[in-house]
C-alpha cells in the first residue's frame, strides 16, 4: 500500500512538472513569432532574450558578428517563475546602485517570464518615475492594481506619477486610496497635504506655470528628503549641532513635514534648547495631530520647563494613541510621582503655616490632576473646616467615604462640619462610625463625649457618698471616683469577707440561685449587705457546704455601686466582641439613653457573632425595650438589629417564652423599620414571619 502510494505521489509531480514545462514552451513560442513578425531590428535590443539552446548573434560597435553564450543558468534547472524572480533580484540590486535603466531591463525580462506578479510592475514604475517616465509609471501602476487592488505602493505611486502629470484630481484620489489601505503612512499624509494645496492653487489661480512649479516643488522634496537623511546619520552619531543643521535645511525646501520638526525638537532636547524642542513640537502637531513622538517630546520638553502640568496632558495624549509605549509610560509615571509629592508638599507646607487658601489652592489642583487620590481632599476638607466652609468639608468628606468606608479622619472631620451646622444628630452618628473604626483615640472619645453632653444624652455627674469619702480617708473635693467596698477598707466599716467555695464543676448546685435584691440608692450600703447574708454559715465544713450554697442569696448593688453605673462614660467603653463583655457593659448602664448609645456602637449584624449561644432573656427583652423607645424616638434604623436578633442560635426558644411587652415591642420595631423603608418588603414580610410563627 506504501509504494502504491508512493508511485501515485510522484505521478502527480510529474504530471504537474510537464504541465509547467507545456506551458513555458507555448510562451516561448509566441515570444519566438513575435520577435519574427517585427521588422525593426532596433527595437530587438528592448526584447527580453529568448531562451533557447541556439545561440544568438548580435553586432558589437564596430559591426561585427558576435556570439552570445548561452545562459549561466540552464532552462531545465528550474521553472519560469523562478527564472522571474531571479531577474527581479537582479532588478532590486540595481536600484540600490541607483541605475534605473538596467533595473528597467532586468523587470521587463521578469514580466516576461511571469506576467502575473504585480510587484513586477510597480517595482519598474519606481524605476520610470526616477527617470521621469510619467505616463510608463502610470501604466504599470494600473497594471499592478489590476492584479492586486489593495497594493498600497501601487496607488502611491500612481498618485505621485499623475501628480507630475498635472493631473491634480486624479492624483489626489490614488493617494486617499493609498491612505485608506495604510493610514499610518507618513510620506503618503505629506504628499496628500502637499497636493491638496497644489489643488487649491489651481482653483484659485488656474495658469500655465502651475505644472513647472510644481516640478519645482518636487525637487525640492527631494532635496528636504536628502537633508533630513544626513540629520538622522548626524543623531546616529549623536551629533546634535549637525544634525540641528540638516533637519533646518529640510524644512526650509519643505515645511510641510512634521517628522523634520519632530526629529530637530528632539536634537533641541539634548542641547537642553527646551522652549525650542516646545516649539517645534507644537509646529509637528498642526500638521500631525496624531503624531505621538511629538506629543512625548513636547511633554519631556514642558517638563524640563516646569509646567509639569502640561507636560502630564502631552504624556496622556500619547499614552491615549499609543498605550503599549513603555517608554512614554515610564515617563508618564515618574512625572505623576513627582508631582503628586510636589502638590503635598506644597499643601502641607501651608498648613503649617495656617496659610489655608493657599493649601486649598493647592490641594484642589492637585484633586484635579489626580481624581481617584482621595488625600488631596481629605487635607483641603480640614482646610475648609479651618475657613468655617463646613458644607464644602461635608462635600470633600462625603466623596472620600464613598471610596473609602473605613476612613477615620473622614468620619471625624464631617462629624465636625455637622456639629458646626448644628446638626447634632448626623454628628453623632459619624464620631461614632469614627469611634468604632478606632476605639483608642481619644480625641474621638472626648468629642463624643462633650457631643454627648451638649445633647443632653449623658447623665449629670454623681454625687460622691459620705461613705466613699471616709473610706478614702480623703476630702470631699479629692475623693476619687466611687468603688466598691472591698479588702481593707470593707473591713474597717465592720465589715467580714465571704470566702468563696471552692468546688469541682460536678460538686456545685444545678438549682437556680435567688433572685437578686437590688438596694436602694439612699440605702446605707453597709446595713444593706449584713441584712441580706450571713457570713456565720461559710465557716462550716465542706459537708455542708452545698446545702449554704443553695440558700444564699446574693448581696445587692450598694449605693457607691449604682453611683458608678450612672457614672459610666459610654464612649470609653469597648465594643463587646462576646456576650460576657456585652452583658458586663450593659448591666453598668442604667438609663435609657446610655443604653441607647452603647446599642449605637454594635452593628445589628455582629450580634449573632456576640452572643452565639448565649443571649439571656431578660438582657433580649432589654434590648427590645431600648430599641422600641429610644431609637423609636430618635428615627434610628432598627431593621439590621431585628435582623441579627434573629439570627442568634436561641432566638427560637427566647420567642416562644416571650412576654406581651416583648412581642408588643416586636410589632412597634417592625412597623418602625416599615415607615423608615429600610428594606424591601419581601425581606420586611419575612421577619415578620420569622418573629410572628
């Protein structure tokens, strides 16, 4: 099966072989009729040679007969398309040299050879338009995009042919196309502005002259062109005077080429000639929009200036037509650096010297050239507070949260626009959000503080008890904040210890204690507690320790006790992270209002994560009562604590034992979550349901 399929392969290239041999045979027999049937000998010498084994004869100067050898390269060596692409080579090596006629020559013998290939023609168009061959040049180019009409050379070249031509319509309209097909190309944007004045002359002034001036005009280009050369080969060298010369040269033959200008700008660049690289940059662009070097050069040259914001303008205007330059976005990023230390540095050198319009100026171009820096307005709203500008600092404050929710400063900084403005409430709520993000700052805790007291929120500072002050053995005026009784000074009011029981987990008592029997505030504390328990009954041995245990009851809060709750500071407590800290916390709180705003300091969200499993009933009825009055009262959001109530693990069993008030508390919380249209009603309709089956 193998050599079956062999033997059928190398059918099919030989088949195709003879194909090509047929071929090339019917050619050469039509070129051997031609050159037959023409009579002018002169023109023979045009013909491509026939490629024969025969030997032709021709005359050398003197007449005489000689004989051509024949070919370096035998006919049966290779296929007529590559015999057309070595005579192409060969025309390609002598326009490098220059010698267009002999180029001629060698792509007429290709053409000959394969008359399909469309580079043929259009490379022997070049040849006739450096020979001043218009109307060859033009046939070949129509030639050539016969064959491919998306050549772009071809359409370049026709334009330039017919331009020469004076045929100013049909020029311009090959190089629109050419521009369509490559509209990159630099060379074809200046001869379409060049034409396009030409055209404009004609309209304007139609004589016989224009064709000679425009002759003119081409060899002027040329000459630009040879300029603009030798200034390249001078910046290879990084001879930058040189090349400054060469550049000036091409402009002045022609100014309508804005890489001459873009090339000298950046010459001017390294002989540190920076208002003349500006300069020049600029020229490029009106004849370039588009063109991105000049935009970085006049960027680099802006910025050696010092107008770095300018410079930042050019450098984001190349980024935007070139975003992939690494070049232009290193530079881009070194100037963004440095300016955005610069315009800091600028503001907070102001601010020290309490020179705050300035600072404001400054901060808010700097908030202009970089938008998503939220710093720049953080600052300039400390500014406007300093100005008494409050709304503006409520506007700077507002757009830094919104991008940054846990930003401190901006919660302080508001909360003092709005105290400013009166509005103590939104205050509140803002030295709280700044509270919670940083507990340990106490200028936040003693803002809140005084916010507190001119709200008329906190309790009146207690009045020390006679009793306190004996026991610190100090005066009055000096006494330090209430404590307990306890150690030496409980015992020297008579007082004895009550030593605990010490007992393993499984030894101790599951019977409920007694309830706890809280004395009154004008209750002397002493006679409260030796009323309440007997200390005789501790002595006892362990035998009958459990039986005394079981009939204790505990002693009650004292008079310096509840002094101290009222005297509770509630911003200087914690955010209870478990239900011991929250319970510890809320049994020193004894109004409304301080448990209010000790609520105000939990997310409604974090109370399943506080008290997991071990949310008591009287501290959830609690809770209900705070929410249902005070936050009630004051139009505060309750749906999250609703919400995170009923995610706590013993919510269920809390509910089914609940009292009317609870439940009563629950509908008020609801309809309050309703009217404030915290949620949507499906979730509102839930909780409902959750609380309500």
């Amino acid at each position: 099966m193998e050599l079956q399929k062999n033997i059928k392969d190398n059918a099919e290239d030989l088949r195709g072989i003879v194909n090509e041999m047929s071929t090339w045979e019917k050619e050469m027999k039509r070129k051997e009729n031609s050159l037959l049937e023409n009579e002018n000998a002169d023109t023979c010498d045009d013909l491509p040679p026939v490629r024969t084994k025969l030997r032709k004869e021709e005359k050398n100067l003197n007449n005489e007969k000689i004989i051509k050898s024949e070919s370096t390269i035998p006919t049966n060596d290779y296929s007529y398309r590559e015999k057309s692409l070595v005579e192409k080579d060969l025309g390609n090596e002598f326009v490098k040299q220059g010698k267009w006629t002999d180029a001629i020559l060698h792509y007429n013998a290709a053409i000959d050879f394969y008359s399909e290939d469309p580079t043929f023609f259009c490379n022997r168009a070049q040849c006739y338009l450096q020979t001043k061959q218009w109307a060859e040049a033009v046939t070949d180019c129509n030639r050539a995009i016969e064959l491919d009409c998306s050549y772009v050379k071809a359409h370049y070249r026709k334009g330039l042919a017919l331009k020469e031509l004076n045929n100013i319509t049909e020029a311009r309209r090959s190089l629109l196309k050419a521009l369509d097909l490559e509209p990159a190309n630099q060379n074809i944007k200046n001869d379409l502005l060049l034409l396009n004045e030409l055209l404009g002359d004609q309209i304007s002034n139609s004589n016989t002259n224009d064709f000679e001036s425009n002759l003119s005009d081409h060899q002027k280009r040329e000459k630009s062109l040879y300029e603009k050369e030798r200034g390249n080969s001078c910046v290879a060298k990084k001879e930058w005077t040189d090349a400054i010369h060469h550049y000036t040269e091409a402009i002045n033959c022609f100014s309508k080429d804005a890489t001459f200008y873009c090339n000298r700008a950046l010459c001017f660049l390294q002989v540190e000639k920076f208002k003349e690289a500006e300069t020049d940059c600029t020229t490029a662009l009106q004849l370039d929009p588009e063109y991105v070097k000049a935009y970085h050069r006049r960027g680099l040259a802006l910025k050696e200036l010092n107008q770095l914001k300018e410079a930042l303008e050019n450098f984001q205007k190349a980024l935007d037509l070139d975003p992939k330059n690494a070049c232009i976005n290193k530079d881009f990023m070194k100037l963004e650096k440095r300016m955005n230390e610069t315009n800091l540095l600028k503001g907070n050198q102001f601010v020290q010297k309490k020179d705050w319009k300035s600072a404001i100026e400054c901060y808010t171009e700097a908030c202009k050239l970089y938008p998503d820096d939220v710093s720049f307005n953080l600052n300039r709203a400390l500014c406007f507070l300093k100005t008494k500008e409050p709304k503006k600092t409520l506007l700077d404050c507002t757009l830094v949260l919104e991008r940054d929710p846990e930003n401190v400063k901006a919660y302080f900084r508001r909360a003092e626009a709005h105290e400013t403005l009166q509005n103590y409430s939104k205050a509140h709520d803002d030295f709280l959000s700044a509270f919670r993000l940083d507990s340990s700052d106490q200028t936040i805790q003693n803002r809140l503080t005084r916010l507190e007291k001119k709200m008329g929120i906190l309790p009146p500072e207690p009045v020390r008890s006679e009793v306190q002050n004996v026991v610190e053995n100090e005066p009055l005026s000096k006494a330090a904040p209430p404590t307990r009784l306890t150690g030496e000074k409980f015992l020297k009011l008579g007082g004895s210890f009550v030593q605990p029981l010490k007992k393993l987990p499984h030894q101790v008592s599951t019977k409920p204690l007694t309830t706890v029997r809280i004395a009154n505030k004008n209750e002397d504390p002493l006679k409260s507690a030796f009323e309440e328990i007997s200390v005789a009954d501790f002595n006892k041995n362990s035998s009958t320790e459990e039986k005394n245990v079981e009939n204790v009851k505990y002693l009650g809060s004292s008079n310096s006790e509840n002094e101290e709750s009222e005297n509770v500071n509630v911003s200087e407590l914690p955010v209870p992270k478990t239900s011991m800290q929250f319970t510890s916390a809320w049994d020193k709180l004894n109004s409304p209002e301080s448990q209010f705003l000790y609520l105000k300091r939990i997310r409604g969200e974090d109370l399943p994560q506080i008290f997991k499993e071990a949310l008591e009933s009287y501290i959830f009825s609690e809770i209900l009562e705070t929410l249902s009055t005070e936050f009630v009262k004051y139009d505060e959001p309750v749906y999250h604590y609703l919400l995170g109530l009923s995610r706590v693990k013993r919510i269920k069993a809390l509910l089914l034992f609940a009292s009317e008030e609870d439940n009563a508390n629950i509908k008020t919380l609801l309809s309050h979550a309703k009217k404030l249209n915290e949620t949507s009603e499906n979730e509102l309709n839930e909780l409902k349901k959750f609380y309500y089956c």
